[in-house]
C-alpha cells in the first residue's frame, strides 16, 4: 500500500515523449520500483510498487531485459537515465 508521506528518491528518468516523463525509484531489495508522473496534467503523482521482471530480449542474441511492470507500464531499465543522487 502507498503512503502519501512516504519520501521519493528518484534513481533514474524514463522519457515518453517532449511532455512526459517517468522519474523512477528502485526499492532497496532491487526487485520493485516505483514512477512518479512528470506531465502537464499528472504532475506528481506516485503509482504502488511495481514488479522489476526480467524477460527475454527480442534479439535471441542477448541475454534477459529488466523491465518494470512488464503486464502494464513495459519500462525497460536499460531506457532509463540514471540519475546521480548526492
């Protein structure tokens, strides 16, 4: 369950397009992470943890793809920008 009071550290960035983006949060465990919508109209909002999967890449030359919420927001971690927090 989401706390509204719960801090967000944002660990990387995930562009859709010019007017959203996707902050993302991994969890310390490494196996859930977290978005909060950067946008015109949803700016701010956090979703509940979401499953880090790791599914095969579409090239049978490589290996497995880590991919949040695979059945829902589809975001491969090699997509995201990693951001240095300080």
């Amino acid at each position: 369950m989401k706390n509204e009071n719960e801090e967000f550290t944002t660990h990387g960035i995930y562009t859709v397009s010019n007017s959203m983006s996707y902050e993302i949060e991994v969890s310390k465990s490494g196996d859930m992470a977290r978005l909060r919508t950067f946008d015109v109209e949803e700016q701010g909002h956090v979703t509940e943890w979401l499953p880090i999967e790791f599914m095969p890449d579409e090239d049978p030359n490589k290996d497995f793809i880590a991919i949040i919420d695979p059945d829902g927001y589809s975001i491969r971690l090699d997509e995201v920008m990693k951001v240095n927090n300080f």
